[in-house]
C-alpha cells in the first residue's frame, strides 16, 4: 500500500470510529428520566392459563383452616376468609411510572397501598428523576413518617421502589439483578408453601413449608393433628428433605415450646412467625429456649428499623422480609446488609416472585426462594406454564428458579387497559 494510500485509509478509518464512538455516546443510558405520570393498573398474564376448577379441598384454594390471630374466635376459625378483607376491597396494587422518554416502569406492593400511592405519593414523584431511587425513597419515608413507618404506607412505598428498579433496569437494557452486582448463585434453590404435600413432592419439590392448621385454642388433639400433618410430609419429602412450618401469628410462647418438643422427633427446619410481629422480646425468648429447630420471622417486620430491633433481642436465625411490604427492593438490600454483618441468612417471603429473585439472585446470604403451586386439578397447560413463567430447573436439591434476563424485572404480566 502506497503511503498517501495509508494515510487516506487510517484518516477514513479514524473518521469512522469518531462516528461510531458519536452515536455510542448518543445511545447511552439517560442521565434523566423525569416522571411525567404515576397511575394505578390492573395487570393480566400475558401468557394466561385456563381457567379451572380446583379439586375439593385443595389448600391452594385458601378455603381450608389454619391457624391465625383470629382463631382464637370460633366465629372467624375455619378459613381466613372469615376474617380478611373481601375481594376488591383492601388489596395489593400494582403501580404504572411512566418517564418523558416513554420508559415505563411496573411494581407490586402490599394490602391497603394503593390509595397512598394515589393521595401523596404522587405528588412527590411527578417531576422527579426517576434513576435517583435512593433520593426518592427517602422523600416519600420522610414524607410519610407522621402517619406511616409500617404497614399500609410502607406497602405503598415498596410498589412505587419496585417500579423505579423497573425503570432503572430498562433503561440500562439490563435485568435488575446484574444492576445488584451481578449473580451469586448459578440457580436459586427453592421450597413450596402450602399443604398439598403429594402434589408438590410428585412436581419435584424437596423442600415444603406447611401451614399450621391448629393454634392453642385447638387443645392437645389440635396439637396431635399438628403432629400428624409433618409425620404426612415426612413420609412423602423422605429423610433427606426439609419441612418448615408457618404459624402465621397465632401461636404462644407456651405453645410454641410444646409445639417445638413434639415435633422434635420429626426434624422439622423451622417454625416461622410464631408470635405476633411486633413481640420482639417474645422471639428473643424462643430462641433462648428452643434448640431442636430454628426460629424464624420477618414478613410483617417493616424496613430496616423493624430488623434492628428484631436483632437486638436476637429474635431469628433467619430473617424474611417481603420485598412488597418491606420497603421495596431499596430497603431490602439495607436489611440484607444488616443481617450480614452478622451471618444472618435472608430468605425472603415470596422470594420466587419474578422481582424478589433478583434479589436473591445477586446476594451472597440469601440462599434459597420461596415458591407457590396453582392449585390441584388443572390442564397440564397451566403446570407447564407455572414452570416456564417462573425458570424452574430440577436438580439435586429438587426445585431451582433463577430471574428473568430481560431489561427491567421481566415481568410475565401486563397493563390489562
């Protein structure tokens, strides 16, 4: 090649890579995302399912007794729905943030949120950055302090967080969870919930949480069917698998030490939410006293001051926080670094859903995820779609799920209008 020739070519060459390096430049992520709308919606599955009716007496349907704060009342014992709000009428959210460069973000959040989102919330996003989370967070916890710091506020905080991680992840083309730092664990190894033992041992599960069907209002024979439900799991899980059982608030410290001494002999992992939420010391006596199994709560224990005082009476051997109730995704990785610092495990509640798991995904002491069967009596349609919508492996440890790849949370769901 003759040297005007070198020349000439190096000089187009260089002139290409400015161009490219210029439109690199204008395809990069936003600094700013100003939010120009934040509305309620209604979601549907974008891939929907059949609908079916469940076989008699399936515990997934929820029509079945179990053991709750209220049980001590006969009039509200046999199922939850006795007691809880009805359909429509206190319920989770979903929230819609909409950005000035057409970005769209979608999260979940807890009973009761709604409303909040609508009446304050609002009012202090329009207008704001939405890539500045943390900023964001802190405005609408300082702003709600005077009425808020748990519960229905803070469920109402953890939907618009989730929407904003949502937002961020689309716009970075990225899933959440390698915004995280990247993943911990090649595959998420999972348990289900729910008492229709057979069903989840025959799909693959190793590793069942039961709920407690019987409380102290119930006597010894209530005790004996206790008993008798995780001699039925044992059976169908083996020697090698894990039972955990969920007391949903309802129990005492007196009879959560019987329960724990009866089911020693059984191997039972842990016994969750024993007490009230908010009887911290009550935890911290369980654990002094109970040896045989691990004490566990978290669920309805709110942001990262809920923990605190959770862990200065030593209160759990692992902590479960709900990313939808706890303060979204922002105050879980708060929670989870506080839990750290003391080898504290962190499984949250519902960690399977499709935003939980990138959490988990991406922390080092956050080891396994909680899942859901739909219930018995199906089209095989729905089970299939249950393990592809949800990334469901089989393996040595039974069940593994890992989060989706797609920018954002790649949510399964959709704007239904």
């Amino acid at each position: 090649m003759r040297r005007r020739d070198f020349i000439q070519t190096s000089t187009l060459a260089a002139a290409g890579g400015l161009a490219c390096g210029l439109e690199d430049l204008n395809a990069a992520p936003p600094d700013e995302l100003i939010i120009t709308g934040v509305r309620l919606v209604q979601m549907r599955a974008k891939r929907p399912v059949p609908r079916y009716e469940p076989t008699p007496g399936s515990w997934s349907t929820g029509g079945v007794e179990v053991a709750n704060p209220v049980s001590i009342y006969p009039k509200y014992k046999a199922t939850r729905s006795l007691f809880q709000p009805d359909p429509g009428g206190v319920s989770g959210f979903w929230v819609e943030i909409t950005t000035d460069k057409g970005i769209k973000g979608y999260g979940t959040g807890g009973a009761g949120g709604g409303p909040i989102v609508e009446g304050h919330l609002k009012k202090l996003l329009l207008g704001e950055n939405a890539l500045n989370i943390e900023r964001l967070w802190d405005i609408m916890w300082r702003s709600t302090m005077s009425y808020g710091r748990k519960g229905v506020v803070v469920n109402a905080i953890s939907g618009v967080d989730l929407a904003l991680w949502d937002i961020l992840g689309k716009a970075q083309e990225t899933p959440v969870w390698r915004l995280l730092g990247g993943k911990i664990h090649d595959r998420i190894p999972c348990y289900c919930t729910g008492n229709d033992i057979e069903q989840h041992v025959e799909f693959g599960y190793t590793r069942l949480k039961l709920a407690l069907p019987y409380g102290p209002a119930d006597g010894k024979q209530g005790l004996r069917e206790n008993v008798a439900l995780v001699k039925r799991a044992r059976e169908a899980v083996g020697p090698e698998g894990d039972i955990m059982m969920d007391c949903w608030m309802a129990l005492t410290e007196r009879y959560t030490l019987e329960l724990a001494e009866a089911f020693e002999p059984h191997g039972v992992y842990w016994l969750e939410e024993c007490l009230p939420p908010d009887d911290y010391e009550g935890f911290g006596r369980l654990r002094d006293q109970i040896k045989s199994t691990r004490i566990v709560t978290g669920e309805h224990v709110y942001t990262r001051y809920g923990f605190r005082q959770l862990l200065r009476v030593n209160g759990a051997e692992i902590w479960q926080p709900d990313i939808h109730w706890c303060g979204g995704l922002t105050e879980l990785r708060k929670i989870a670094a506080l839990a750290a610092a003391y080898d504290i495990p962190v499984i949250p509640h519902g960690g399977g859903q499709r935003d939980a798991v990138h959490f988990i995904h991406s922390t080092e002491n956050s080891p396994w995820a909680e899942m859901f069967m739909p219930a018995q009596g199906g089209p095989d349609v729905v089970y299939g779609r249950y393990e592809e919508d949800n990334n469901l492996t089989r393996g040595p440890e039974g069940i593994y799920t890992t989060p989706s790849n797609e920018p954002g949370f790649g949510w399964q769901v959709e704007p239904a209008a």
